[in-house]
C-alpha cells in the first residue's frame, strides 16, 4: 500500500480497494510499569463497499478499537502499531491532516444519541457544522444538505429546527447517522448504535443503515454486543476477547459455526426462534473478562473455558486457519476436539 493513495489500496488478491488496514494495534492506558493494555495486537480489514462486524463483553476492547481509529482517545492512551485510512497511517497524521479526514474520511455514529448531541443546540446546526467546516459552502447550501440528509434518515426536513428532547430515541439515532452521512465519508464506525432502542426501533436503523450503506458504497465497522444483530447485517465479524481477536470470519459462519469456545458461548446466550430448549434454559458464560491489569499467561481465555486443556494455561494462542476464510485462537480450532472433551481437571 501507497502512503497517500486517495482512491484506496487494492487488495491482495485483487478485490475491492481496502479501506481500513489495521496492523498490530496496541492501546494501552497509562505508561511505565501502570500501564494498562486495552487492545493487544489487534489486526483488521474492511474493503471498500465492505460491512465488518466487532463483538464481544464490555470490556474487550471493542469502543476503545473504534476511538483509537480516528486518535479519540484521551492523551493518557499510548498507541502502536499502523491503522491505514485509504492508504494513509492515521498514527503518523498531523493534526491538520487528521482534522481533515474526521468526518470526511471516516465517521463514528456513538452509542447514546444523547451524549454526543449538544441539548440547547437545534439538530439542523448541529448537522450542518461538519458540512460548513469541511465543504467550505454557504449556509443556503448547509441548510440545503441538512434537509436532503434528514430525508434520507426517514426523517420530515421540518425536524432540523428541533432541538434534541424534542425526539424520540429513534428519531436522534436517525439524526446521528445523518451526521455521519454528512461528508460522505467512505467508513462509518458504528458503536453500539441500536443499544438503547427497543426491538421495533432498533430493527428499523439497522435496515437504515443496511440500505445508506449499499446505496452510497459506504464501509461499515460495527461494534454490537449482539452477535445475532451482526451476523444479520454483516459480511465478516471479529470476535474480540481481553483486547485481541480470538475469532473472525464470514458472519454468519462465526454465528452458526464458531469456532472458538468464547464465541460458542457468544452465540448460545442468544435464544433460538423455534428451539424450547434455549429460550427455557439460555446458555450463558461463567465468570467475567480479566482484569486488563492482571491478564493470565497463555491463552487468556482459559480460566473460563469448558474444554481448557493444561497446556491452555502456559501457551498463548494465534489466528489459525486459511488466510480471508474463518480462523480462530484456540488449539481445538480445527473441529477436531468436541464441546464437552478435553477438559482439565477442576
């Protein structure tokens, strides 16, 4: 990949343009011997046109991933490792350079509309900063593209004179994603978009998103607890566990199929339609996500797994499998070994 590239890198084997190339990110909190890791050498792909899904608990490293993309995280955050935008290291950026590629190169749709509209501000002014900031145009022109953007969020032109209470969660959901939209970036990073909505909603701005996404060849990162919402809307999905991904591959592969204990069990915790079983009894995990501060040696997911082996404990565990298909961090990742074998004495 060329530094520069404003029309993206090709891809290896000669697909669609790369949009977003991540290699070996590190986020960690803190410095010195305090240092925290947040994300452990996280390595991913999204091409152009794209959508990539991110899941796991709170506290694997998802939200910080996605701030890291664009430097969001506070100056306490030291990062490493290269994060390519269109072929240009984000981590290497001047600011001004950086400033520019915020909004116009890459957008965040955050969870909890809430929190990132300012409350005594009308939604059409806030809509219409980015567009004025970036697009140098006039404010008939601003207003002109606020009331086309609203439109293409379901919503009446007329609302960019609401202020933010004024709506349903919904309605500033949608008003978030026009945000996004409003300087045709080429990647949208969506965290947890839909987790304060109830089920109607919700199911109405991941088709939202679905369709802006296809119509304007857009990337998509989306970051979600759910991993049936992902597999649903996504083309690939990564499976993040204590700062690093343990699982990857076609979505509804890694939903149906997966590999690895943890996104087994990410999976089993969501009721099947049909299966009485399931919906009596969900299947959930044991135990919480390590302390960041504290991780245990080799594979860190072993404390919790039911089909752990001694050696689990002493050798960490890398991305196995063929190049683009479905690859997982776990010894029993080849399907040789089943759910209830191999387990340790407890």
């Amino acid at each position: 990949m060329r530094a520069g590239d404003r029309d993206g890198a090709q891809s290896e084997a000669g697909g669609p343009p790369v949009t977003l190339d991540v290699r070996d990110l590190r986020v960690a909190y803190g410095s010195g011997a305090r240092a925290v890791p947040a994300v452990r050498g996280v390595d991913l792909t999204v091409a152009a046109g794209q959508k990539v899904g991110i899941a796991g608990e709170s506290g694997c490293g998802k939200s910080t991933l996605a701030l890291a993309l664009l430097r969001l995280l506070p100056a306490s955050a030291s990062l490493s490792g290269r994060i390519l935008l269109d072929g240009e290291d984000v981590l290497t950026m001047r600011w001004g350079r950086l400033r520019a590629v915020r909004w116009a190169g890459a957008s965040i749709v955050f969870q909890g509309a809430m929190h990132s509209l300012n409350a005594v501000r009308r939604i059409g002014d806030q809509i219409a900063e980015p567009v004025l900031l970036h697009h140098r145009v006039t404010p008939a022109e601003a207003g002109r593209r606020v009331a086309s953007l609203l439109q293409q969020v379901g919503l009446p032109a007329a609302r960019a004179d609401a202020y933010p209470h004024e709506l349903s969660g919904g309605q500033r959901q949608r008003v978030m994603i026009a945000m996004a939209l409003a300087c045709d970036p080429r990647l949208i990073i969506a965290d947890e978009p839909t987790t304060a909505l109830d089920v109607m909603i919700q199911a109405q701005i991941l088709r939202l998103i679905e369709q802006l996404v296809a119509e304007q060849d857009i990337s998509l990162l989306m970051i979600s607890h759910d991993l049936a919402v992902l597999a649903d809307t996504c083309d690939r999905l990564a499976v993040m566990y204590a700062g690093r991904v343990v699982e990857e591959g076609p979505a509804r592969e890694v939903f149906s199929a997966a590999r690895h204990p943890y996104g087994r069990a990410l999976s089993a915790a969501f009721p099947r339609v049909g299966d009485v079983s399931s919906r009596r009894a969900p299947r959930g995990l044991p135990g919480d996500p390590p302390d960041p501060s504290a991780l245990p040696g080799g594979c860190t997911f072993h404390p919790r797994c039911p089909v752990a082996l001694e050696a689990c404990a002493e050798e960490p565990q890398e991305l196995a499998g063929a190049a683009g298909a479905h690859r997982a961090a776990c010894v029993h990742a080849n399907g040789s070994v089943s759910a209830s074998a191999g387990r340790r004495p407890r």
